[in-house]
C-alpha cells in the first residue's frame, strides 16, 4: 500500500508492506542518491532489525548510533551524543539519517537530523505499532525537557516512511496495547467505522489479520489532517485527543510508570467523563470508550487526585496565555477543539 503526503516541497510516499524492510534499499535509493548513511536506532530495535537493514544498504557508506531505549533517552542532553556521532561519521547535508525504531527514536533523530547542519534528510522506519500509525507520519520531532514532554522540537518531514507490519510480530506485548491507545484515537476522533471494528474484534491477535489495512487507515487520517493543518494550528489539534492529561500522567511519574499510548488511553476516556460532565458530549461515549480500551488491555485510570496531575497542565506547550485547546467528542467518529483554560480540569477528584 502506498500513500503520499502532499505538501508541495515536503511531501513523501508512506509504504505500508510485509516484509517491506527486507527490500528497504529499493525505496530508499527512490529518494537519496548520496554516499553517506547514519542508522540511529536502540539497543532493543537494533539487534533484531539493524544488521538487516544496514546489509540493504551496502551500496552505501553505512554507520550506525545505538542509544538506551526509553523515553529517558529522548531529553536534551542526549543530543551530543547524537550531534558528536553524526561528525564522526562526516554526515553532510547531501547524505541521509534513518530512524529505525519506535517512537522516541523517531522523535529524536528526527530533531538531531532537522537540526544539523540546519537540516539532513531524513527516512522513518518505525518499528512499535505507535510510531507506525501515529509518531513517524507528520513531520513532527522533538525532545523532552525535565518541565514536560517534546517541549523542543521542530516540524521536519522525513523523504520516505517505511511500515513493516511483520517487526510486531517481535514487540513486547505491553508496548502492542501501547500502540493500540493510538489507534483508538483514530477511531474516536475521525472514523466511527474503525472504531467498530476495533470494537468487533476486542483484541489485537483477532485483529492480526486486518492489522495492515488498520495501519493504513490511521496512518491515511493523519495524512489527510496532516495537509490541512501542516503546523498545528487548526484541524491538526483534533490529534491531540486524550493528549493533554496523557502528558501530564506521564510527567507525574517521570516517563517510568505509564507509557504514551496507556497514558493517552486513560486521558482519553477521563476528558471525555469530564466533557460529560459538564454537557459537552453525550452520555455514553465515555463507556463506550472504556469497553475497547479494556477490551485491548488498556488502562483508564491512574487514581492520582486531579489538582496533583494539573500542576503540570502550566508548561504544557498547548496551554498560551491560559489559553487551553482541549479535544472533545460530538460523538465516537466526530471530534471538535474547545477553547478554554487550566480551569477546566479543576475538580477534587481521582483521574
């Protein structure tokens, strides 16, 4: 399957294909004709999936960076590192950085190759079932600040996103229902049809045989948000659905207890109680949200009383002049941005 972002200058083909990895060289030389590649990956991803691709790529001049795994590894100092490997290997701006891994090495090379020299090409191939629907697409990279989450960034668009479906089959289980918090994002914000099938199928070995038409059909959402809103000031911000409280779950306990996409799952249906709450959206489709986030072994609640998470709400790069863009439901398939403020989340009560 292939599908194409179109943004003039920027836009790139997405390959969404078993086995595809195998035959990487193939699209890669499709747009970069240099001499020189860097592989940045971790010592997770690597060691299944690197010696592989670097053996596609022996018309290539070929190095390779591996990094600790974890989102501790995306913060600010860790950018030497990268920069310090990239002079090493005498990457130009005519030579290539491939990000093979899961989302926090997307989002990492992805900044260091937006960054460098002011700007290296670039080629995603995610390997976590979130990078692949969600992180890798999009153009946006970034790193952590100890005040909160990809607080430094820039929007870069990859040349070319490779999606093998076939590297899961080697993803820790906890990280598959990591990955599926993002897919029922897609469902609840744009495609009530997915989300049924999600519903229709309540765990991911059912859904294995639909995987890659799933991967496809929220990577085609993102892709349509996406060039309508290339910076997120608008419809793009409808990708933020759960996000807001997701970020701050994930401050509260340093990145070490819930991943993104179960503090996105819980986000998601907390927001959405809250909404109902206070009239916003119907009742209902928070139970129906909590059914397929169990349903796929997903969290919806962290029971932290919600004066305590909100602290954060502060540095969150959503929230400007306390101004705060929260993404709420018409209804599962429907979404819409709210604007309000911090105060939205007051209340004495565990989320």
């Amino acid at each position: 399957m292939k599908l194409t972002v179109e943004l003039k200058e920027n836009s790139y083909p997405i390959y969404i294909e078993n086995g595809i990895l195998k035959h990487a060289v193939s699209y890669i030389s499709q747009v970069f004709s240099g001499r020189r590649v860097m592989i940045i990956s971790d010592d997770q991803v690597y060691p299944l999936y690197g010696e592989a691709l670097k053996g596609t790529l022996s018309s290539f001049e070929c190095h390779t960076l591996i990094l600790p795994h974890g989102e501790q590894t995306k913060n600010f100092q860790t950018l030497p590192r990268v920069y310090s490997a990239l002079l090493e290997a005498k990457i130009s701006r005519s030579d290539l950085v491939i990000a093979l891994g899961g989302g926090v090495i997307g989002d990492l090379a992805g900044f260091a190759a937006a960054t460098f020299l002011r700007g290296v090409r670039l080629v995603q191939i995610p390997t976590s079932l979130l990078a692949q629907v969600d992180s890798s697409v999009g153009g946006k990279t970034a790193v952590d600040l100890p005040q909160g989450k990809n607080l430094v960034g820039a929007f870069y668009h990859p040349k070319l996103v490779l999606i093998d479906p076939d590297v899961l089959n080697t993803l820790p289980e906890r990280f598959i229902h990591d990955g599926m918090g993002e897919v029922i994002k897609y469902g609840c914000i744009k495609d009530s049809s997915l989300f049924e099938t999600l519903k229709k199928h309540r765990s991911f070995e059912s859904l294995k045989s639909e995987l890659a038409s799933v991967i496809c059909r929220c990577v085609d959402i993102k892709r349509m948000v996406v060039e309508k809103d290339q910076f997120d000031t608008g419809e793009r911000m409808l990708l933020n659905f759960g996000h807001t409280l997701a970020h701050t779950i994930e401050q509260y306990f340093h990145y070490g207890r819930e991943s993104h996409g179960e503090a996105v799952a819980i986000g998601m249906y907390q927001i959405t109680r809250l909404a109902e709450e206070k009239g916003l959206t119907p009742a209902g489709c928070g139970d129906s949200i909590r059914e397929v986030l169990e349903a796929y072994g997903l969290p919806c609640a962290c029971n932290v009383a919600l004066p305590e998470l909100t602290a954060a709400i502060g540095f969150d790069k959503k929230n400007l002049n306390n101004h705060l863009n929260v993404v709420l439901l018409h209804e599962i398939g429907d979404s819409y941005v709210y604007p309000t403020d911090a105060g939205f989340f007051d209340g004495d009560f565990s989320v």
